[in-house]
C-alpha cells in the first residue's frame, strides 16, 4: 500500500510540476532574467511550495509518528559554511544554464523534452562527483 501512496504522490508532484510550467525550461530561465523577458509567475510556484511545506512541518511537529512510518525525519539544522555555499552556487549555476533541476528534469524527461538528454547524464556525473569529493576522494574521469 505505501508504494502505492508514494507512487501516486509522486504523479501528483509530477503533474504539479508540469501545471506550473517548472517542467519547461524556458520559464525558468525567462524567471532569472531579470533585465529582459522577466516571468515572475515562478515566484508564486516557490511562494505555494514554501506554503505547502511550512503547513507539513507544522503538522509534523504536533503528532508523534506519520501515517506510514514509525519515526519523522526531520532534517537537523546545518551551519552555512563553505561546502554549503560552494554546493548551492554549483546548482544555481546549473539551474541557470539549463533551466532544469532534478526534479523537473525527470519530469521533462517523462514528456520527452530533448534538453535533458543532456542534462540527466550531467546531472548523474555533478552527484557522483559531489559525493565523491565530499569522502576525499577524486572526481569521476579525472584519470
């Protein structure tokens, strides 16, 4: 049944996606040009998902187990230091360039968007690197 649940949660975000056109890459980036084609409509999408999230935390905090789980996990508070800075400017860079994050990216991919197929492999290598440098130890293809 939980597979199910999350199955169907996961269209619903999906479907969410595309709705609110974050599956284009195009009005991304028309929402990060601020001095031409500036489409602030995204801001609403960010506003509603900062909305959504802030009413599940605030429900999660009230009960004392979730529906389907044994325990919340709840993500702890990190300071900003480097890492975090440096990871952030990375993706935003990304984001940027491409229009596409994770998420909606594999939502374009469902559609058949042909940007991501070049942005999905690039996205797998910016993990495995991320996650590689962060254990010490060298980037993928460096030899």
């Amino acid at each position: 049944m939980r597979i199910g649940i999350n199955f169907a949660l996961g269209l619903l975000f999906g479907l969410g996606l595309v709705i609110s056109g974050m599956a284009n890459p195009a009005k991304v980036q028309n929402f990060l040009d601020l001095a031409g084609t500036w489409d602030p409509s995204l801001a609403f999408v960010m506003g509603g998902a900062v909305a959504a999230t802030a009413v599940g935390f605030f429900i999660a905090r009230r009960r004392y187990t979730p529906v389907l789980e044994t325990a919340f996990e709840i993500p702890p508070g990190t300071p900003v230091d480097t890492r975090l800075i440096a990871g952030s400017a990375f993706f935003g860079l990304g984001w940027g360039l491409s229009g596409f994050c994770p998420g909606p990216a594999i939502t374009a991919l469902s559609l058949g968007a042909t940007g991501t197929l070049a942005f999905i492999p690039a996205m797998i290598f910016g993990i495995l690197a991320g996650a590689r440098m962060s254990r010490g130890g060298a980037v993928p293809g460096d030899g």
